[in-house]
C-alpha cells in the first residue's frame, strides 16, 4: 500500500524504508530517494551493459517529478488534527503524524529537516499571509506590514489553537528558534527596510536611529497585540497611531 506522495508503508523514524524497494509503473508525484543504492536482483543477462564506470560530470541531473501539494496539505492538516484533539506539540512524533496524514515518514523528512520546521510551517499556514508591499514605497509599505500584524493579532484572538501553539512554542527554545529566525526575522527586516526607504523619500526625520524608528511603529501594536489581549484592535488603529507618530506627541502650540 502506498501514501499519498508514492511512499510504501514501513518508513523508519530517521526516514529511511525498511520495505524492498519496487519499480513503479504508475506516475509518483515526487522521486523516490532511496537512503541506500539500488540494489537490481534481475539475471545479469537481463540487464543493459554497463559502458562506463566513470561518474560523467558534464551530464545534467535528474529532474524529478513535482512533490505532491496533496500530501504536504495532508501532512498539515494531519498535525493541526491532532493539536486540536488536544495532543501537546512536544508529544507529536514524525510516526504519528505520517500515520494520521497517510504517509510514509520519508515524504516528511523530504520536506522538513525534523518537527522544528514542519510545525513552523503548520503555524504559517494557519496564520493570515503574508502581505504583497511594493518593495520601494517607504510609508506606504510600513503602513501595510503594520496592518498585518494587526490581522495576526486578531487571528491570535479568535484561533484557541493558535494562542495554544505559540504558548507552547515559546516554552520549547528550539522550536522558537527555529520561528524567530524563518517567520519573525524576515518580517522585521521588512519593517527597516520600509522604514529605511521612507527615511530617503524625506517622509520620515533622518537624524533617528532606523531601529528606533522602527520601534516606535512597531511597538505600540505588539503591546496590544501580545501584552495586552484584552485591549482593542479596530480597523482604524494603524492610521491612527502613524498620525500620531508622524504629528508628534507633544502639545501644540498655538
């Protein structure tokens, strides 16, 4: 019996098949990689002569047949599956999870290094995306990032799981590592270079630190956001704190 990514059943928990390896005649999604040289038991006699035991450098690789999107969802649902019958995130094994998706455990370890970057993924998917900016407007784009993690937070808010995962998560250094550096990291460095841009487009005082610039945007809606679940989120929060940052906070004077 194969998987839904062409695997056949009995796949060790380090990746590796332990049932013989057959040739496939029907399309497979993704190749086969076996952890092991192909073994051909037919009669030598039946075999295409060997011309040259040299390895040929100049010939192109292998190109592969496409993973299968259907089994990668599988194995995402199948880990948001068993979050949500209440099974904790350091109790999830690779064998379970590809025992619910219906995989080997070979076609996740061709996709994730190890549990680390499969929940990762499973919590991006269960995040809003990631949002399309320009690249070269400089407030305009901040005010977008800004609205996202607005979205986030709100999906924090009504998604029980996810405020459960993150809570685990930040209780397992590894595993938010691993989400720091692929999902958080990235996402500030977007955030300075918007704010760099709208520094150089004179929208923004240029005799400021870029990170405390950063700081000043970014932070009153990570305190609504994480310290303070109970403030409120309106639509409106993003314009009116950038008014009111761009405006200046002292009192005017007449």
């Amino acid at each position: 019996m194969r998987d839904q990514d062409g695997e056949r059943d009995g796949t060790r928990e380090d990746g590796r098949n332990d049932t013989p390896h057959e040739q496939e005649t029907s399309p497979d999604p993704e190749p086969r990689h076996d952890p092991e040289p192909h073994r051909d038991h037919a009669p030598r006699h039946d075999r295409e002569p060997h011309r040259d035991h040299a390895p040929r450098h100049d010939q192109e690789p292998r190109r592969g047949r496409p993973r299968s999107a259907a089994a990668e969802r599988a194995i995402l649902d199948a880990v948001i599956a068993l979050l949500e019958a209440g099974e904790p995130l350091a109790g999830l094994s690779i064998e379970r999870i590809a025992r619910t998706a219906g995989v080997g455990k070979a076609t996740i370890y061709r996709r994730w290094s190890g549990k680390e970057e499969l929940f990762v993924d499973v919590v991006r998917d269960m995040e809003p995306d990631d949002p399309q900016i320009s690249g070269t407007e400089g407030l305009a784009d901040l005010r977008i990032l800004l609205e996202s993690l607005r979205t986030r937070g709100l999906a924090q808010r009504s998604s029980a799981l996810l405020h459960n995962i993150f809570a685990q998560m930040k209780s397992h250094p590894k595993l938010w590592d691993e989400y720091f550096g692929t999902v958080i990291a990235p996402r500030r460095a977007a955030m300075l270079a918007a704010v760099r841009r709208a520094v150089a487009a004179g929208e923004l005082r240029d005799d400021l630190d870029v990170e405390l610039i950063d700081d000043l945007f970014v932070g009153p809606v990570l305190v609504r956001t994480v310290h303070r679940p109970e403030a409120p989120l309106p639509d409106d929060l993003v314009d009116r704190l950038m008014t009111a940052l761009l405006q200046g906070l002292a009192p005017r004077r007449v």
